[in-house]
C-alpha cells in the first residue's frame, strides 16, 4: 500500500528522470539517458520512502560523477 508521500517523492523522480532521459536522448549521453530510465522505473518497485529517496538521490547524482 502506497502512501502519500511515496507518491510524491516518486512524481518529483519521475519528473527529474525526464529531464535526464531528454537530454540524454538528445545530447546522446548514455548515462544521463539510463538514470532518467531508472528514475522513471524505481519508485514502482522500491515502496519504503527512506529507501527511495536514497536511490533516488544517488541516481541524481550519478551523472555529475560519472562521465562516460
């Protein structure tokens, strides 16, 4: 059972994966492109709301860090 600020917390990822996967998509970036998928993919199986929000931080971060 999903609560609210599960929900939340997923929208704002799902929202920053789409930034990630364009502009992946359109600067043909290959890490930006697949954390923007797995910004979009992790909050429908990762229910706990602390464990969300540290992968999804961490996604975020990712491609600041790694330049492939």
């Amino acid at each position: 059972m999903l609560d609210t600020s599960t929900l939340v917390w997923g929208m704002v990822f799902g929202a920053i994966g789409l930034g990630f996967f364009t502009y992946g998509k359109r600067q043909r970036a290959g890490v930006p492109l697949f954390v923007g998928l797995a910004l979009f993919v992790v909050p429908y199986f990762v229910t706990n709301v602390f464990a969300l929000v540290g992968i999804g931080v961490v996604l975020v971060a990712l491609p600041f860090f790694v330049k492939i």
